[in-house]
C-alpha cells in the first residue's frame, strides 16, 4: 500500500478502536467499510487481526468487569454458529441472505430502542452467540445479536465482556480460514495479518483517545449507542445486498 493509504488506514482504525472502547461494539461497523475504501489494499485477515487486536486491548483495559462465565457460555455457543455459518456461506446467494438477516437487524434494533428488551439470561446469551457466530462467515457481523442480548446493569461489563467475545469469533475465523485455504491461501492470510499487526500502533492510539471519554459516558447513553450502532450495521447489511 502507498504511505497515504497507510495513513487513512491508520486514521480509520483509531476512530474505529474509540467507538469499540465506548460502547462495546462498533469497530467493525465503522472501519470495514472505511478500510475497503481508503485501504482496499488490506485483505480479510488483516481485518480480522486488527478486529482481534482491538477486542483484546478494549477487554484489557477493563478487565476487572469481565464476566468469564457468560464469555464461556456466548463462545461455546459461537462454535456451532460459526459451522453453521460457514457451511451456509457456501450455498446461499449472498446478497439475499444479506438483506434478510440485515432486515431483522434493523426491525429487532428498532424495536430494542423503543419498547421491546430481550431479558439476559443464560438462554438469551447462548442464542445470542450462536447467532453471533452464524453471522461471521455469512455477513461479517457478529454484533447485533450481542448487543441486543447483553445488556447487563453495568456498561463496563457490558463493553468488556462484548469485546472479548468478539476476540474469540474474529480468532476462531482466522483458524478457519486457514484450515479452509491451500497452500497459497495460508501465506496470502499471512501477509494479510502481518499488515494488520501493522497498524497495532493505531489500535494503542485510538483505546488512549478513548480513554477519558469512556469515563463521562451514561450507562443509559452506552446501551442506546450499542442498539443505535446494530441498527446502523444492519441498514449497511441491507444496502450491501440490494447493491449486488
């Protein structure tokens, strides 16, 4: 890529990184589609090592409201959705299923932010992070059903918690595309994550702007910019189809 091209990219992922760190999810939202832009340079598995690097660094930083346990439960749920997601990739017009599933994402946000809630209890949670893991092959969005789903009393176990899973799904889709590639495929993937390992300076940058913004934000502003940010994904998700 050119030094510009760096740069943009470099930009996308700070403002991308400062969104995640103030509301749980967001990073994929805002630089997929900046990156395909600005960077068309940086493949899959860039992406999804930066998505890895940024879940990481935002789950670190608060990691004394991580609750393990419902991490396990949304993790070992995404196993079977990520089977599942990768075997449905394989049959269905893409741009179809993209507008069906994008059109329950809008609906399901909409409702969410005015008067339906989904209760989390351990059965909301595994649903939602089978669904999670369905998403990530087929559409490359894992967040809408978490964030409809996870919504605890406090937004810094919500945050923690959504960006360690997100850590999973994105590692978890790295280890299948590499099992799923050739030969050439593997080292194709492998300078694609070592350009996203590239960029680990502007994942630092973008969690030290956030910083002391995440600290002013209301628990009440979090939770509606995390239902607020799935409805844009799924309006995005929608075009995306309609498009092709």
């Amino acid at each position: 890529m050119t030094p510009l091209a760096w740069a943009l990219a470099a930009l996308i992922v700070v403002i991308a990184t400062a969104v995640q760190a103030g509301t749980g999810l967001g990073f994929g939202i805002v630089a997929v589609p900046l990156l395909a832009i600005g960077a068309p340079g940086l493949g899959i598995g860039a992406v999804l090592t930066l998505t890895v690097l940024v879940m990481v660094a935002v789950a670190w930083a608060e990691r004394h409201w991580l609750r393990l346990g419902d991490l396990t439960l949304a993790s070992a749920a995404a196993v079977p959705g990520l089977v599942a997601g990768t075997a449905l990739a394989g049959v269905l017009p893409p741009a179809s299923t993209h507008v069906a599933i994008g059109a329950v994402v809008v609906a399901a946000s909409g409702a969410a932010l005015t008067t339906w809630t989904v209760r989390t209890t351990p059965a909301s949670l595994a649903i939602a992070g089978a669904l999670g893991g369905l998403l990530t092959p087929v559409a490359a969005l894992p967040g809408p059903p978490m964030a409809l789903a996870y919504r605890p009393d406090d937004v810094r176990t919500m945050r923690a918690t959504l960006s360690a899973y997100f850590a999973v799904a994105s590692t978890l889709s790295l280890a299948s595309l590499s099992l799923a590639a050739g030969d050439s495929g593997v080292a194709t993937l492998g300078r694609d994550m070592l350009a996203g390992a590239g960029l680990a300076p502007a994942v630092i940058a973008g969690a030290a702007v956030a910083a002391p913004v995440v600290r002013s934000l209301s628990p009440e502003f979090v939770r509606r910019a995390a239902l607020v940010l799935s409805l844009v994904s799924g309006a995005a998700l929608v075009a995306r189809g309609v498009a092709t």
